[in-house]
C-alpha cells in the first residue's frame, strides 16, 4: 500500500481559480501578501509619481521651446 503511495504524484495545486488569484495577488520585497491598504498606498505613490513626471516632461517641452 506504501509503494502506490510514492508512485501517486501530486497535483502543483488543486483549483485553478485559487492558483490564480495567488499569481495575481501583490508581494512585498520579502516575498510575502502585501495587505490591502499597503497595496492602496503603492498604488497612490505610483499615481502621484506618474503626475509628478508628466508635469517634470510639461516644463522641460516649455522650456526647450523657449529657446
């Protein structure tokens, strides 16, 4: 009975849907789940970081054509 026991090979996991929204979910710089509100916050600082560069890339389009 021992012997078809180490035969059996296991399955990498056993619902698709729950592996995907593992794939899915955001880490942290240790590999670990990021909980909700942290994952808001690097959501929010990558916004504020995107708008921080669209107006860097205003100014400097302003001032090359001044010259």
């Amino acid at each position: 009975e021992a012997f078809y026991l180490i035969l059996k090979e296991r399955k990498p996991y056993l619902y698709k849907s729950r592996h995907n929204y593992i794939i899915r979910r955001s880490r942290g710089p240790d590999s670990r789940f990021l909980i909700a509100t942290k994952v808001k916050a690097k959501e929010d600082s990558r916004e504020e970081k995107n708008e921080s560069q669209e107006i860097l890339k205003e100014i400097l389009s302003i001032i090359t054509s001044m010259k």
